[in-house]
C-alpha cells in the first residue's frame, strides 16, 4: 500500500487547486514544493503587481478563489483557501528523483528520503529554467532577470529587453523612479495581455517610457547596451538592465522521469492526454509545464485532473466555448475530435494538446462550398487558414481564374500576405467541401515567435508556394521540396545591397516582407528601372545565364526575402523541361523589358525621387501632375467637403520632381506606423486597404508624431455649415473647403483628435479629391501599379 494516493509536485497556481479539490475530496495527498514559502510563481511577482485573471471568457473552476488583484492580495487568497482546505503540505522539500514501481511511483527527495504514491502529478512550471542573454558582456554585474521590488530603484537609467507580460511589467513599474527604456525585436505586443498592452501603449504616448522597435541585443559594454537595429548599430546608455525573455521547460529532471518530449527543440513541451496524463500510466502534468501558463488555466487543471483521477470526467473548462465554434460552423465534429484534427496539421503539429486548445478558442472554424471564395484578391491579411478537409484553388494569373495551383489537407495558406503587410496577392476559392481552420493574426505572429518549428513550416511552403505561383504550378511537390532545402531565409535593412551589378553570385531572391528597387549604373550615376514589393522574385536572370548580375538591387524599406541556390534550381529545370520552357520565355521578356529600361534614364530619376518619399512602404499615395494641376483647389475643398470641413490634404505641401508632385496626404503604409501606440485602439486597417481612425480617439496626438510624412493632423470639429443656397444668395458663411481662418479656427468647438485620408471609405465613386479634379492631375494609385504604368510608357 503506497503512503499517498496522490502525490503533488509544485505549489504554484496548478499545483494548489490541485492539492486543494484533492483535500476536499478526501483524497490522501501530500504537496511538495521546494521554497520556504507556497506559490514562488506568484512570490516572486515584483511587489505590488497586479495580477490579471485571463481569459476572462473562460469559466473558473478551483476551490481557491481568484480575481484581478494585486500580488499580495492574491498571496493571501490562497494561503487562506489552502489552509481552509487543510491541505498537506511539506515546503522546503526538494524532490530528486520520479520513478515508477510495479504498482506505484517512489518519490524521492533531498536527503535520501523516499515515499510512495498511487499517482503523481507535475505541476513544477518553468520559472525555475530563466532564459538568459548569451551575446557578448552578458556577464557584467548590471544585467539581471528578476525584478523583486521596483521601488528599490531611484533615478537611474534602466533597460527592459522582452515585451512579455513580465517585461511590459517590469518597465511600467520602473517608470515612476527611473528614466526606461524598453526594447522590442518587433513593433508590437503579441504575447502580452490586452491590459498590459493598453498600460504600456499609454505610457509610451506620454513620454514616460522609451519603445526602441525592430532592435535585437548585440552587446553589452560597461555602462552601454549595443543594440543590432534596422537602421545600424545604436547604443544606448544604461545603469541597470533587466532581461524577461521568458523561461525553458526543466527538460533534464522531467525525462529523468521518463517522460519523452516530442522534439530537440528546447521549446518543446511534454505530450500529455486531454485529462493531462502522461506517456507514463498514472503521471499527470500540468500546469505551465504543460504549456499552458494563464493563472486562470492553471487553476482549473488542477481542479479537473483530480476529478479525472476519481473517475468523473468532466469536460474541460473550454470545451463548451470550442464546441460553439463547431456549432456555428455547422459540422459533426466533438471538441477531441477537432483537436486531433488540427494537431495533425503540419503547421501545429509541434504544440501539444493543450496548446492546440487554447489556439481554438480564438480560431475559428468554416465550412465552405465549392465556388466559395476564402480569400479576395487585393484584401488585407489578418489570418492564416489551414485545410482540414478538402481543396481550394489559388490563382496566381488574375486575368485567368481557370488557371490554379490546387491545395489540399492538411496544406495552410494565407501566411505570405500577414508575413508581408500587404495586400492578398492572389484570390482563393474552394475546389471542392472544404472545412478551413482560420487562425487570428495576434495567434500566429506570437507562434512565430515563440516557436521555432511554426517558422520553419512557413519557411518552407513559403519557397514551394513561390515556385509554384511563379514557375511551376503543375510540378510536384516533393520534386519542388528538393529546392525548397537550399533556401535561407535573409533580413536587408533599408538601403541595404541585396544583389551587385558585376557581381559573380546567382541566387534568387523571393520578397517575403518589404520591398527592393533596381538600378544600372549609366554615366557615373545608379539609374533606377524598377520598383519590386513582397510577393514578387528578383536575381534570375545571372542564375539562368549563368553571368555576372546585371543590376543592382536595393532594400527600399526593412525587407525579409528566401534566397534560393542557384545550382538546386538549375538542377530542377533539367529535371522538368516544360519548366525549363517555362523560365526561359520568362527570361527573354525581363531582357527585353531590361533593354528598354535602360534607355528610360528620366524614369529611373522618378522612381528613385518616389522612394525617397517612402512610396516603397506605401499600398495607395496621391500624386498631382503638375502640368495638367490648374491651382484651383477643388480637391482639397471636396476633402474638406467630405470629411465634416476639415481637410485632410494640402496641396502645395510636399515635394516634387519634374512635373511629378507628391502632396502631403496619407500613403496607407503597409505596416502603418500610426497604428503602433494608440492607447484606445481607434486607428484600423480596412480590407480594401484604408487606413482610418475612429471615433474613438482621445487626441493623445501619438499617431501625429509616430508618421514619417507628416499627413495626420490634430484639429478640433468645424461648425456646421449654412446651405449652399444661403452662401449663393446672401454670403453667409465660408463656402466650400476648409475655413482656416482665425475667426474660422476660434469657431471650433471640442476637443482636438487626429484626422487624415482614408480614401474616403465607404463613399461611392472613391477619394473626392480625385472626383473633383477637373483636369485629371489628381490620382491616387497602388504603387505597384503606377511603376507599371510607367514601364509600359517605356515600351
């Protein structure tokens, strides 16, 4: 007979609601945990945090109560409810060693001291595993991982890396005795809280915390943080530097235990059944450990595995929250059975069952017809699909919808476009009954991030998916993933050299994110032919020649392309000789294309004055020729017209090259800058494209001085105006357009927001200031399009 019937490893939230439903069930139980104190998670919180109770949607099921209060408040809670429960507890006990007997686990610990249980269960988390820096300096003195009260610093300077929960934390905390900085390899927030966001978005609008985005750790130095950004090196002054970058699973003691990860990758997490049991028969993990770590999770796992253990198997807290979207979706599916089926899928099959369930509740789940159309050319990404069942269609030719590159389970697609930031570049519609998973967009950029296996999926049908839409539609995939092996995913920051005229390399380039220009040398000077955004492939040209490069190719913006070996590809062109057909008429219309170019010197000026104006990160510009513009201000009067009698556009402001006259006016950039720190949310991207603002707006004036070029303005509401029959008979008020008048300004009532172009969404007929131009100087045009347009005038 064992000593226990259950033994609990771990005092944390998981852990606890274990040890307490067990008590209450009248289980014999022992808890062990390792500190002098219960929760170390929690105990080493920095004092006085407030601790949120995420997902709220999820219902809570523990015998310790729990709700969004502070750290020590929740300390307290459960000390309480532990001790109401009379739960048994050994603290300061270190367990070594987990191994299974013939009919029950012996539990070592420090000592030499051993006892026995019927079951055992792991609730140890990962707090115990810190990541930690490994660049160079990252054993100075000033660099630390834990913050255990914020108020013990006063007047320093002090650097946060990590945009985690633990990190956006820490800097907020700081913040009220210290000058911070906080550092981000991306431009927003995906794994933290939508409350910690709001918190850290507002303080980074007031000035009281410094957001350095796009920026990865190089170095540190005494006294200096060396910083690898998109625009160079920088380096950044700095007392004390405090890293959150997150935490590792305590792999070696776990498979001590016998149990087996699913992977190398050291962010795998161990298997565990929908009633969190283990490889081993009777072991059970949960908890962070079993990749789950909200409190709220945490907490019902340890609640429900008791009841498993007793035989009652309720259902998960989630599942009924799953099982509506299978309801919605109109499908026979149970919850398990959705959640087998999406872990079979290739791009999730690295996550365990608990991770899949926490993606469901924010995915959704879509029957489609054949004919259906999933994805619409030209719309703004904000998911990735997978395919459960059944086929769609991708038509890489828009003028030839007959014409497919055909997907099928348990293939995904959709990734490109929310890799990228721009526009969908090809329709998708279902070939045959197809049953989608669609992924959110905040889900898949913090996967990945966080792990690696999701990136190396997308890396890879990535390079298939290219070849295919660009070259071989009808080659197979398995002779296409010979290729797809070479290829490497490589980062340019702007004006970096991807490829060097006279160069004797030959790889080819596919543009995941950004854009490139290409430019020859004539006369001393780099002429510019050619502007190329993401979804679009450059360098084939030297690799099919087997020449010296051509041209010289530049990144206009921070630009991710896949560069692919030249002698792979050549190597699947003998293999498939219609391919090989293929690519040489493709070949011989680039060189004839190039031979124009090249005689088009002025053009290559207008493209080269429309990058400097960041026309190589915008999705829709305005531009004004200025031979055909008569002065007569009828577009900025039908903006101010059309936007309640403020206009969003100045006409004379902005600069202008020959005739060409680019006016100050929203691009609707393809990673909008004005997006990043707005406290209330109100700034959204539309599927057509229009970057606009809402109502609500709180005039914090951020998105003014996050815009590079100047378009968004803060300005407070016009008056209304009289009809236009009292302005034509009696002179009675301004007229059209804008009233900038003192008198007309001092008219204005309420107070300041931030106004700019948005295309005038929703108005029949499209941008007023181009419907009222009566020369057609005014245009507004898809940069893609417009160099187009004008290599086709080069012809």
């Amino acid at each position: 007979m064992s000593d226990f019937q259950v033994a609990i490893i771990g005092s944390g939230p998981a852990g606890m609601s274990a040890a307490a439903r067990a008590a209450k069930d009248g289980l014999s139980h022992i808890l062990f945990e390792r500190t002098p104190h219960l929760n170390d998670t929690i105990f080493k919180y920095q004092k006085k945090k407030h601790v949120m109770a995420t997902p709220e949607i999820l219902p809570l099921r523990s015998d310790l109560e729990f709700k969004e209060e502070s750290r020590e408040e929740v300390i307290e809670a459960w000390t309480r409810g532990v001790e109401e429960a009379k739960v048994n507890i050994r603290l300061s006990t270190e367990v070594t060693a987990i191994v299974r007997d013939s009919d029950h686990f012996v539990v070592s610990l420090a000592g030499n001291e051993k006892i026995t249980a019927d079951f055992v269960i792991l609730a140890i988390g990962v707090q115990g595993n810190l990541n930690k820096l490994t660049i160079p300096g990252s054993d100075l003195p000033f660099l630390q991982y834990q913050l255990d009260d914020p108020d013990e610093y006063k007047g320093e300077e002090i650097v946060v890396i990590g945009v985690g929960d633990a990190g956006l934390e820490n800097a907020l905390a700081l913040a009220a005795n210290n000058v911070v900085t906080i550092i981000n390899t991306g431009v927003d927030f995906p794994r933290a809280k939508a409350g910690n966001v709001a918190l850290i978005q507002g303080a980074i609008n007031r000035g009281e915390i410094q957001h350095v985005t796009n920026a990865r750790p190089k170095q540190i130095e005494p006294g200096y943080l060396v910083l690898d950004t998109r625009d160079g090196e920088a380096r950044i002054k700095c007392d004390r530097i405090i890293a959150r970058i997150g935490a590792m699973p305590p792999r070696k003691f776990v498979e001590s235990c016998g149990i087996v990860f699913p992977s190398d990758s050291p962010t795998a997490f161990p298997q565990v059944s929908e009633i969190y049991e283990s490889q081993i028969p009777g072991l059970y993990i949960i908890g962070a450990l079993a990749g789950y770590p909200l409190i709220r999770h945490c907490l019902n796992q340890g609640y429900e595995v008791i009841e498993y253990l007793l035989g009652n198997h309720i259902p998960p807290a989630d599942e009924p929250l799953i099982q509506a979207k299978i309801d919605r979706a109109q499908i026979k599916l149970s919850v398990s059975e959705l959640v087998a089926a999406v872990r079979a899928l290739p791009l999730f099959t690295s996550l365990t069952t608990l991770q899949i369930r926490e993606i469901l509740i924010h995915a959704e789940v879509h029957r489609k017809k054949p004919g259906e159309v999933v994805i619409e050319r030209g719309e703004y990404a904000n998911s990735v699909f997978s395919i459960l069942e059944g086929e769609v269609g991708l038509q890489p030719d828009p003028d030839n919808p007959q014409e497919m590159v055909r997907l099928g389970a348990p293939q995904f697609f959709g990734e490109l476009a929310l890799l990228s930031g721009r526009r969908r570049t090809r329709t998708i519609v279902a070939i045959a009954p197809s049953l989608l998973l669609e992924v959110d967009r905040n889900t898949m950029v913090r996967l990945v991030r966080s792990v690696p296996e999701i990136r190396q999926v997308i890396d890879g049908a990535a390079i298939i998916r290219y070849l295919k839409v660009f070259f071989a539609s009808d080659v197979d995939d398995a002779v296409l993933a010979e290729v797809a092996r070479t290829a490497t995913v490589v980062e340019f920051k702007p004006n970096d050299t991807l490829i060097e005229e006279g160069a004797h390399d030959d790889s080819v380039y596919f543009i995941r994110s950004g854009s490139v220009t290409i430019s020859n040398r004539i006369g001393g000077k780099d002429i510019v032919s050619a502007y190329i955004p993401a979804g679009n492939y450059v360098g084939e040209m030297a690799m099919l020649l087997q020449a010296p490069r051509n041209a010289t190719v530049k990144a206009t913006v921070a630009t991710e392309t896949i560069r692919i070996d030249s002698a792979a590809f050549r190597a699947l062109l003998e293999r498939v000789p219609d391919l090989h057909r293929q690519v040489e008429e493709k070949l011989q219309e680039r060189l004839i294309q190039q031979e124009r170019l090249r005689l088009t010197q002025q053009r290559g000026d207008v493209i080269d004055f429309l990058m400097k104006q960041g026309i190589g990160e915008a999705t829709d510009v305005l531009l004004i020729d200025e031979s055909l513009c008569v002065r007569c201000d009828n577009c900025e009067k039908a903006c101010a017209e059309t936007h309640h009698g403020v206009s969003r556009l100045d006409r004379e402001a902005g600069p202008t090259y020959a005739s060409l006259h680019v006016p100050t006016s929203c691009r609707h950039c393809e990673d909008p800058h004005c997006m990043k720190d707005c406290p209330p949310d109100a700034i959204h991207r539309a599927p057509n494209g229009e970057v606009f603002i809402e109502d609500t707006c709180i005039g914090c004036g951020n998105c003014e001085r996050n815009c590079p070029y100047g378009v968004i303005q803060m300005a407070a509401l016009a008056p209304k105006k009289p009809s236009l029959f009292n302005w034509l008979l009696w002179g009675a008020g301004h007229g059209p357009g804008e009233d900038r008048s003192p008198e007309g300004l001092a008219r204005r009532t309420g107070a300041k927001h931030a106004v700019k172009c948005d295309m005038c969404k929703g108005i029949a007929g499209g941008p007023a200031c181009v419907r009222a131009c009566p020369t057609g100087a005014a245009i507004r045009v898809d940069p893609e399009r417009f160099m187009n347009v004008m290599r086709e005038a080069a012809q």
